[in-house]
C-alpha cells in the first residue's frame, strides 16, 4: 500500500504520471478550462502556440519530476519568453508581475499534481479498504489562512472517502492553497465527522462554495481518465469560437479513439432498432480557416464544436432513402469525424449551412450543417438535458453531378472535426 500520509515530499510515481499525461491546449484566459478539465489539460493563460506551450510543459515537468526550485523555474521561464517572444501576458512588465504570474504557473501545477496523485493512491480499492476515511489537514505555513480551511483543519475533519464533500472540498481548494488530506481507518477521537452547514450553498451572487475559490470545486485527480469528449460536452473545455476552433486543433487524435467509440455504438444502436433515444455524439470541430472564412462573410460562429444526434442519424439512414440509392453508407457514418477532417468546407448562402464534401469509400458525399443552433443535449454528469448553442449535422446524402457548382455554395477551406 502506498505512502498515504506524507505532505509535500519529493514527487511520486502518480503524480509525475498525472501531470505526463495532460494534453497541451491553447488559451486565451485562465477559464477557457474549468474544474475537472485541468486533469486533462496543460494550460497557461495567454499561451496559445504550441512551442511556446511545449517549452512551459517541460519546465514545469522538469519542476515537478525533478524537484525543480521557483528559481529554477523562474530561469527557464524568461528564458522561454525571449525564446518565443511572447508579449502580453498578465504580470508582464514588472518584477512583481513577473514574481506572481511565475509562483502561479509553479505552484498550482505542483501542488495540483500532487494532489492528484495522492487521489490516485487513496483511491486505490486495497488502500480505500484499509483506510476508508479522508481527514482534512490544513497547512500551518500560510501566512493568511483562510477561515474555513483552518477550522476544517483544527476540527480533523474526516469523512468517509466516498462523502459528497470530497467531490467539490477535496484540497487544493484554491490559488496558494497547500492543503491536503491523509487515509484514516477510522474518525481520530473528537474529530469532526459531518461537514460545517451550508459547506454546499453556493453564495448567491459569486456562486462559490464556502472556502472554495472560483473554479477550484474539483478534485484534482477525480476525472484523469474521464473521456475528453465527456468534458467538452460539460461545458468544461471552452470551444467557443474562435479559441474552441484552435482547441480541438490541439485535442488531435487524443479524442480521436473516444469519438469513433461513441460514433460507432449510436450508429449500432440506431441501424438496429431503428429509433432514436435523444441522444447526442460530439464528433469534431470546425477548424479555424473555416471560422475566419465564415467571420468574413458576415457569419461568426458562437462555437466550433460540430454534433451529431441520433434522430439525424436515423432520417439519413431511413428505408426511403435506402430505396432510392441516395443515402450515405453506415460505414460512412462511422468514419464522419476522419471524413469531416479531410473533406472540402463549402459555405450555403441560399440555406445558411456548412456543407461538407467527403470522399467516401466508393463515391462522394456531402454532409449539411446547421450552424449555432440550439438544441438540448443530455449533461453527462446530472443525466438532465440543457440548451446548447452549436453546430449540429441536419442531414447527408451522396452527391449529384453538378451539386457544388450552383452560386450559393461558397468553398471555405478545409476539413472540420478534430
């Protein structure tokens, strides 16, 4: 069983591998990811190309797999914006903005990693069943301790593993916060075994839980092997346009096997009872030539994102069709989100639509687009369906001789999906 105890040690094993395993994303803001979604990406505000990117990756690996000091991460970090000659980042300008944008990067991605290492650890079924509460320690160190994490820490809370608090409590709770919990095999005598009222009341006008920063009700950690797909669909990963066009760029093929996966069951699933259940499937994104191209014709685009759902599904696959030879293949279906990447972009300026030109395995298609609609789409955490606004498949069919040729088809560029 592993070390559950230790605080701030030199890294361990799950933590050099939870941080390894992120996937760099570009940003423009600190929020274009939220919550659980750090636990799969590596983001630093601003940083939207993928050196830059790359080189702060490996600086802060370097630092935490290394026991790399601020100093040296400071180093490497003017190093790498003289490198890249990156301008206007937050904190540039000055020593103090400098010293404060640096702690920032090192610190939260130490001490997150680290926590989520320790979530591994503790999650562990051997180690969940020797020590199957979670007590609350707070660091002493803090020069300004904040209320709740001190009274959290001074009353041992410690609650079961499995507690409803540890989903949004569970520590770092914040920017510069250095708590942290320990496996117990039982309540410590005296400690505090429910969680303080309203621990789960959001303040009404911030909506931040008591002691928890914005953005920080998360347990790094929890959703490491949470499907990409799944976080996009939260709402967790921005793909807004125009960022959300260079973040599935950067998503690549990472995301690649989790949509071919989900494609391919609602493809099964609809070619064999024939109905549609209200699901949805996110395939892809529209790249961002095709965005800029849009933008330019008087059509900017809310998001980038590009969704298939299954009652679209079924009409494109429909008996009718079938009969008149026009419908594209089950196999076709399958493969859209590879399709989507490599096929021609056209803009219908009589039927605003994106419409896409693929190449299927025996003769070419074409795929209609509706863009920023909106439509409800199941949430993958609380099963409720929510309004989103984004680009949803209307329907696909072979192509005719002479199709794309008429006036209001607009060629854009290339290929959508990621």
């Amino acid at each position: 069983m592993a070390d559950t105890h230790g605080a701030f040690k030199l890294a361990f094993r799950e933590q050099i591998e939870f941080f390894r395993r992120k996937i760099n994303l570009p940003s423009e803001r600190y929020d274009d990811i939220k919550r659980g979604a750090h636990d799969r990406g590596f983001i630093v505000a601003g940083a939207t190309k993928a050196g830059l990117l790359d080189d702060l990756r490996a600086a802060v690996d370097r630092a935490n797999a290394d026991g790399g000091t601020l100093a040296d991460f400071r180093k490497d970090f003017r190093a790498l914006v003289a490198k890249h000659g990156w301008t206007g980042w937050t904190g540039e300008g000055t020593k103090a903005g400098e010293a404060w944008r640096t702690k920032v990067i090192w610190q939260t991605n130490l001490r997150t990693s680290h926590a989520a290492g320790r979530y591994a650890q503790l999650t562990d079924p051997e180690t969940k069943k020797a020590l199957p509460y979670w007590r609350y320690v707070h660091n002493d160190a803090a020069l300004s301790p904040r209320p709740e994490h001190k009274h959290w820490g001074d009353a041992r809370l410690t609650l079961p593993v499995d507690h409803p608090f540890w989903k949004t409590g569970y520590p770092p709770n914040g920017w510069g916060c250095g708590c942290y919990v320990v496996g117990e095999p039982a309540p410590p005598d005296g400690a505090l075994t429910e969680p303080p009222p309203g621990w789960d009341e959001p303040d009404p006008e911030t909506g931040r839980l008591p002691g928890i920063d914005q953005g920080w009700d998360y347990a790094p950690g929890a959703n490491a092997t949470t499907p990409l797909l799944d976080l996009v669909g939260q709402k967790l990963i921005n793909v807004e346009a125009p960022i959300g066009a260079a973040m599935w760029e950067s998503l690549g093929e990472a995301v690649a096997a989790e949509q071919r996966l989900a494609l391919a069951e609602m493809a099964d699933r609809v070619t064999s009872t024939l109905r549609a259940q209200g699901e949805a499937v996110l395939i892809g994104g529209v790249p961002p030539d095709v965005v800029t191209r849009l933008q330019a014709l008087g059509h900017p685009m809310q998001s980038a994102d590009i969704w298939l759902r299954d009652e679209e599904l079924l009409h494109a696959l429909r008996e009718a069709k079938r009969e008149r030879a026009a419908a594209l293949p089950v196999e076709v279906w399958r493969d859209l989100p590879r399709l989507l990447r490599q096929g021609e972009a056209y803009f219908d300026a009589a039927d605003p639509a994106l419409v896409y030109v693929i190449d299927g395995v025996l003769k070419t298609g074409k795929v209609a687009i509706r863009v920023d609609y909106h439509s409800k789409l199941r949430d993958a955490t609380s099963g409720k369906r929510k309004q989103r606004v984004a680009n949803f498949i209307r329907t696909g069919g072979l192509l005719r001789d002479g199709d794309m040729s008429e006036k209001r088809y607009v060629k854009l560029g290339g290929g959508g999906g990621t």
